[in-house]
C-alpha cells in the first residue's frame, strides 16, 4: 500500500488510501500511541511496532479449532495466521479419520486439552446444530476468545470476546459493490 523505506507517512495520505477520514485515523493513532511528528507525520516503523502491540500481536498465542470439515481444515492449515503471533496448536472434530496430522484430536479431549494447555482463544467452525454445545464446552474450559465460522448465532457471557463470521454476508456485501 505505502512505499518501503519511508520514514513518515501523514494521517491524509493513510486516510486516503483506507477511504477513511483522516481525523479518524488520528483517533486510532493516538489510541494505539504511534509516534508522530506535527507537519511530518507519523513514524512508519514506529506506528507499525504500536500497532502491532496495541493489538497484542507481538505476543504468541495459541489457538485452538473445533470442526475439522473443509473450512476448519483450510482454517488450521493458514500459514497468514503465524505472521499475526496465532500458533494452531491443536483441532478437535467427532470424526477422528479426518486427523491428516498429530494435531488433529477427539472432540471429547477438547475441555481438558484448553485447561492443560491454558489455551484462552478458539475458532468454531461445525455444523450450526453443534455449535452452542462446542462453545459452552469451550466457555467452561476456560476459553477467553470465540471466532465464530459456523452458521449459528451462538450465546456466551458477556466477558467473552465473540466474533461471528457470516461467509454469505460478504459474499452479498460484494455482490451490492459489483451492483454499484
């Protein structure tokens, strides 16, 4: 997006270049704490560095995936997922013949393994009928963090942090974008 080896980038220029306005990207700037210099911008590989800890990626974490179907095994085997600090350590499924590798393990392993690994995030992507059931099971165990693939509005406390992916929800955002 920006050119390498530049020392400083404006607020306009990243505005610019994320359809945002720049007063926005001065609010999340400030918020992530990125240093800046008035008339010159912000540092790049010093913005780069607070944003990253800002959002916690200079620390690893591990992660774990129940429903090991095609997504779940496309979803476990993302190389992009390493870059960010994200270690799939282990997925679960009811159909242990699915297992391709070590890391593949019975769904009825999955609260001890999250308790005696301390694994405090999951990715969920089974059947919208099992869902629920995996994230109580999750939530119990200790789970912090739920990525929600499977096509079901699941329910968890309120301090659990839940982001639930709709694949056909972009699919129609992207087809009102080819309209327009």
């Amino acid at each position: 997006m920006f050119r390498y080896g530049r020392q400083y980038i404006s607020s306009v220029e990243i505005a610019s270049k994320l359809s945002l306005r720049p007063i926005l990207v001065k609010k999340d700037m400030l918020l992530a704490k990125a240093p800046g210099k008035t008339r010159l911008g912000y540092n790049v590989k010093g913005s780069i560095a607070a944003i990253q800890h800002f959002l916690g990626w200079q620390k690893e974490r591990d992660v774990c995936l129940v429903g090991y179907g095609k997504l779940g095994s496309a979803l476990f085997h993302y190389e992009g997922f390493k870059k960010h600090g994200f270690n799939m350590v282990a997925a679960f499924d009811t159909d242990i013949t699915k297992a391709d590798n070590k890391n593949v393990l019975h769904i009825e392993h999955l609260a001890s393994y999250v308790q005696t690994n301390k694994i405090t995030t999951a990715i969920i992507s089974v059947p919208a009928y099992a869902a629920q059931g995996v994230a109580d099971t999750l939530v119990g165990a200790g789970i912090k963090a739920i990525w929600n693939f499977s096509p079901a509005d699941i329910k968890v406390p309120q301090h659990i942090a839940l982001q639930n992916e709709d694949l056909s929800i972009g699919l129609a955002l992207l087809c009102l974008k080819l309209k327009n």
